[in-house]
C-alpha cells in the first residue's frame, strides 16, 4: 500500500516508518525539510516530499496516489497559540486528503469530567476533524515509554538527579503509561485493518509516584518522594524545565496531562487487537535504559523540534549537546583542516588564556591538562592525545571527534564537522557533555556563560581560518 507518514522526524514516527518498510509497504514521507531526515538508516528506502501542513498549497502534490496516511503531527512545542495552529493544519490536511482509504492518528488519553489541558483537548479536537472529514482510526495513548520519549526522559531525570524531592500531590493520580514498541504495533494494526474510530490504549494504571518509584527500583536506587498539596502545574514545568533535558515549553502540557487522572477503558482496543498485549511499565522502562545504555535510541524527543538554528542547547539521554554553526566559504577540506590542526602550539584560537587555565587547574587535581599538546601539528589519528583530549573519531574531511580526559564530574566531547552546503561549507561544531549526578549538572551550569562565550568565539575563529587556509 502507498502509505504517508507526516511526523516522520518526530519521536514515533521516526520509529514507525522503517515497520512500515518490514512489512511491505511504499512509503513516502512529508517534511519540510529534507535534510532532516537524510541521515536516517531508512532515507533511501522511501519517498522524501517537502511539504508544510499549515501550508495548504503543498499538500496536494504530498497526497497524490497515496492511499493511507499516518498524521502525527503536534504543534504543542510552538508555543502560544498552538491550539489555533494544530487546528487549522488539521482542516488544511482534510480539505486536500478526501481521496484516502485510511487516515491513522495518534492522541492523547483524556481524564474523565472536567479538568481536561488544553494540550489534551486540542488533540482530541484535531482527532475530531480527522474523523468528520475522513475515514480515521484514532488511538489514544498517555505517557509513551520508550528510550528518548519526553515522558521516560522526564521520570529518568526526575528520578536519578534528585535523591529525595517534594512533589505536588497530583502525583498521585493515575495515568495510563504504554511502551512504544505497543504504540508502534497498534499503529500498524490500525492500517492493515482498516479500522475507524476511537481506541484507548495502555497498560495497567498507575500513579506518577509509582512511576518514579519503579524507575529507581529498576535503577537499583532508594527515593524519597513525599506529596504536598502545592505546586501549581505550570511552576512545576518551570522546575521540571530545570532538573530535566525538557524544555519548558514542552513540560508545561506533559505536566498539564497528569494533574488529573488519566485512566480510560481499553477494552474495545484489546478486543479488536487482541495480538497486541501491553507490557508492563516495569518491562518498558528495563527495556527504554537497555537502549539507552547501548546508545540503540533510533529518535529522541526532540527530533522534530523546527529546522536546525545556528546555535542549539539540548539535552537527551543523559546528555547535554550545545550546537554552533557557521557558513564559510571554504571547501569541506579546507574547514577539516583547519578544525584538525588546533590544540598542541597553534593553541585553540579564541580565549587561549582561558584553556591554559583550564589546564593549569586540570593538573592541579591529577589531570593532564595542556602539557600533551598533539603527535603532528596538522595530522589526527584515532588515539592520539591532543592537549587534555583524545581523538576518539576521525573521518577526513567530514569529521572530528575529541574524548574528554580531563577531571570532569561526567564525560565530555567536542565535535566538528564539515557539511558542504552551497557553494562553501557549513561548519557545525557540536560540545557534548554527561554530567554525573548533580554535581555535573552544577558544573555545565556554572561554566556555562564562559562556555558560551568561548565556544561562540572559537566556531568564528575556525571558519576564518578555514577561508585564509589552515596554515595561515
């Protein structure tokens, strides 16, 4: 069957795309910008249009001889106004895809009475829609469970950065959490039967207490948690925004989701898919840290937050990853070597004084600091110390990537990379950083305003020496 799948760079549907492929399907795919999806392992087995749901005009030639379509797109990460936003891209998809066999969409699970988020009420709005204008399966869902999904990020941090915590007590309400590979099975029931209507699906209820505290039992930690009736939703997100990788943005709805009970009937779900039989959250979650631990996370929660900015600060999976890049005019080459020769003699070009002290302090507490310099002073291989690091990767001239072994509460990398675009290079230079505990959560927010400086600096720098040449 042609099937198109829009949310394809987001978290489930970067996952559902390459089942698709296992079971036989033609796959074409919606973004608005190829490039994001062009490193997939499954780009070249799929068909790539540009398109923009809240642009009506290029919905036409994306719908075109296709028979299914996935919609799994949400605007809640836009910000304000993203009610307004998810609606009218839901009208713009129904006015332009009244040809389709099957439209299949994934919402969220709503609390019974009142209470409803607007997050949750504008899924089930855009679910609404679909079903008026389209024949349309609709499977609604809480808390996804999988490596790199908001909801397990979110418990994980929560979890293993603070010991013991004061919590709202609305996190005692149950919620209905269900692992992605169950997620991933209804959505692909859900074409082959051609079914229509609502489905509630999930595991066992369970507080979000329990959720945390099973989260450490797997852990193998000891947590306290203790309820108070404070704590209003959206200061909560602030401080969910602080201990954990999620943006604020993003907290507010999921925090929003959970401050009452979200538990619904499932039964119909079970009935007419009885193949699919949810695991537990205990299993789920084994499963998501297995993944996580084996760096196996094929998406990641913010997968399909917007284009690529010139400066990005993320974190997923434990780590944090600040992203800066420049356009230079220089050829690929000429950007690898200049990024290839720093370090040793030719020092780091931007705040030198800073990295002598740096490594002056590494010394001071057993680390190598500077005194290693570099083997060769414009050649890297793998395994070469260079100043305080190590060349963990090298992929003339696409790529460098640089160990941290300096004294840091966590594990530290420093990347470059050389991506042609136009007639000259982008250079995107990429610090990551795993921080231990909170300690090294305190040290990335302490250094940080120095780091911002100093690296912003230093991307400059290299794309100047790129186009004077690395020898310059």
């Amino acid at each position: 069957m042609k099937v198109l799948v829009t949310g394809a760079t987001g978290y489930v549907g970067g996952r559902l795309v390459p089942r698709l492929l296992e079971h036989g399907h033609d796959v074409r795919v919606m973004v608005r910008d190829p490039a994001r999806v062009a490193g997939r392992s499954w780009a070249g087995q799929v068909e790539i249009v540009r398109g923009d749901i809240e642009d009506a005009s290029t919905l036409g030639p994306v719908l075109e001889g296709v028979e299914a379509a996935y919609y799994l797109i949400h605007l809640m990460d836009s910000g304000h106004g993203f009610v307004q936003r998810d609606r009218a891209a839901a009208q713009n998809f129904v006015a332009a895809a009244g040809h389709l066999r099957q439209v299949i969409y994934l919402g969220g699970l709503l609390p019974e009475g009142k209470g409803v988020s607007n997050h949750l009420a504008s899924r089930a709005e855009v679910g609404k829609i679909l079903r008026d204008g389209l024949p349309t399966v609709e499977f609604r869902a809480g808390p996804v469970i999988g490596s790199g999904s908001a909801s397990f990020e979110m418990v994980r941090y929560l979890t293993e950065r603070l010991p013991a915590m004061v919590a709202p007590k609305w996190i005692l309400n149950d919620v209905q959490p269900i692992a992605v590979r169950d997620i991933l099975r209804y959505l692909l029931l859900g074409l082959e039967r051609g079914s229509a209507g609502i489905y509630n699906v999930g595991t066992e209820p369970m507080s979000f207490k329990a959720m945390m505290q099973v989260f450490a039992e797997v852990r193998g930690l000891k947590r306290l948690i203790v309820p108070v009736p404070v704590l209003a939703p959206k200061l909560a997100a602030l401080w969910v925004g602080l201990v954990t990788p999620i943006s604020n943005r993003l907290a507010v709805p999921l925090i929003e989701g959970v401050v009452h009970p979200v538990v619904a009937d499932s039964s119909r779900a079970r009935a007419d898919f009885p193949e699919v039989e949810p695991i537990p959250y205990r299993e789920a979650v084994a499963l998501a840290l297995r993944s996580t631990e084996a760096n196996a996370v094929s998406t990641r929660w913010s997968s399909a937050l917007g284009n690529a900015p010139a400066f990005e600060l993320s974190q997923s999976q434990g780590l944090i990853r600040e992203t800066r890049s420049r356009v230079t005019a220089a050829g690929p080459e000429a950007t690898y070597r200049a990024f290839s020769s720093l370090g040793g003699d030719r020092g780091w070009l931007f705040w030198n004084w800073a990295w002598a002290f740096r490594g002056l302090l590494d010394q001071l507490v057993g680390g190598p600091g500077l005194r290693r310099g570099r083997r060769h002073p414009s050649r890297l291989e793998p395994g070469d110390a260079l100043d305080f690091w190590r060349v963990e990767q090298v992929d003339p001239p696409k790529l460098l990537r640089l160990r941290a072994e300096m004294k840091v509460p966590g594990r530290a990398w420093l990347q470059f990379e050389a991506i042609p675009e136009g007639s000259g290079t982008r250079l995107v230079q990429t610090a990551l950083f795993e921080p231990i505990g909170l300690g090294g959560q305190l040290y990335w927010n302490a250094l940080y305003p120095i780091h911002r400086i100093m690296f912003s600096g230093m991307v400059s720098r290299v794309a100047k020496l790129a186009e004077r040449g690395a020898d310059a």
